[in-house]
C-alpha cells in the first residue's frame, strides 16, 4: 500500500515527517519548495 497524504496536515509538518514528499511537491510544479526559505514561508 502507498502513503496516504494528510490535508489537513500543513506542508511544513508533512515535510518534516516525510521529507521525500519535497521532490514529489516540486515534481508537481510547486518547484520552490525545495528551497529552505520558500519551505518556510510556504509551509504554514
């Protein structure tokens, strides 16, 4: 069975419990993800 993403989760704390989700997220189109300060902003 596949991981199941939690919605109501925020992107920092899906990130930080499953830190291969990033390069998913960027494969996705959300590109800047990857960079640390973009995953601050955007992660809350």
């Amino acid at each position: 069975m596949g991981k199941v993403v939690d919605f109501t989760k925020t992107v920092s704390e899906l990130v930080s419990e499953n830190p291969e989700i990033k390069e998913v997220l960027a494969e996705a189109g959300f590109k800047e993800i990857i960079k640390p300060m973009s995953l601050a902003v955007m992660g809350k």
